[in-house]
C-alpha cells in the first residue's frame, strides 16, 4: 500500500476519528470497570467511616466503665479502711490515714496507729504538788516574804 499524503483537515479528522474509536473501544470495558471499582471504593470508604465512629464510641463507653470501676474500688477500699479503724478503736476521722492495699495491710497499720493513740498509765509526780497547811510562825514568815516579794 502506497503512501497517500493527508492534502485536508477532513481527510485528517476522519483518519483521527477511525483510531480514537478503536482506542475508545480497546478501553471501554476497562472504564466500566473502573466505575464499578470506584463505587466499590466509595462504599467501602463510608462502612470504614462508620467503623471508625462505632470503634470511637467503644473506646468512649470502655473508658466510662473504667472511671466507674475505679470509683467503686476506691469506695471500697475506704468502706474497708472504716470498717478497719472502728474496730481497732480509732476514731472515724483517722480512717483516711490508714495506708495498704489489702486488709492484712490495713489492720498492721491500725493496730500501729491505736499503740499511738492508746491512753497510757499516769506517771505518778516526783515530788507533791500540793502545799502542806502552814500554821503559826511559819504562816507569819511566809506573809512577811510575800510582801517582800510584792515590793511594800
């Protein structure tokens, strides 16, 4: 087949138009797919949207469960630091000051506290604090010192 020179823009535009069919038919059915695909990925993209929402609203309801469970802990280690102290004999106020985890560790620092605060036996003074009666000329001596003392 010889070579036959393109001599109009007519000429052109039908020999264009015959190979951007083929290449629009070669290619169609790869843009059909590619539509499906790009469906595909949008509906894929809006479960993961809500994926993510329910796993962030899980995250939110296992830390509330958390901040509760260390609430009731916490209630129950001071219910148990009272029910300590009452009955080792300390006051109600002195419970918050009882330090331990557990209750063996709770009771060895109550009965170490109640040995503080445990009324202990009076020391009898060393010498009498009260005065003996003075009668007479001692009696006149002590009066004559106090003024003495007073300045008169």
């Amino acid at each position: 087949m010889p070579f036959k020179a393109i001599e109009t823009q007519e000429e052109l535009d039908a020999i264009i138009k015959d190979r951007l069919n083929r290449q629009k038919e070669k290619y169609e059915a790869k843009l059909t797919d590619y539509d499906q695909l790009k469906t595909q990925n949008e509906e894929l993209n809006a479960r993961l949207a809500e994926s993510k929402s329910a796993l962030e609203e899980a995250k939110g309801k296992d830390q509330t469960i958390a901040d509760l469970q260390g609430k009731v802990k916490g209630y129950e280690q001071s219910q148990l630091r009272t029910k300590i102290a009452l009955q080792s004999g300390l006051p109600f106020d002195l419970a918050d000051r009882l330090a331990g985890d557990n209750e063996e560790e709770l009771k060895a620092d109550a009965e170490r506290l109640a040995g503080y605060l445990a009324p202990k036996e009076p020391v009898a003074p060393l010498k009498s604090v009260e005065e003996k009666p003075v009668t007479g000329t001692q009696a006149a001596y002590r009066d004559m010192l106090e003024g003495l003392n007073k300045g008169e």
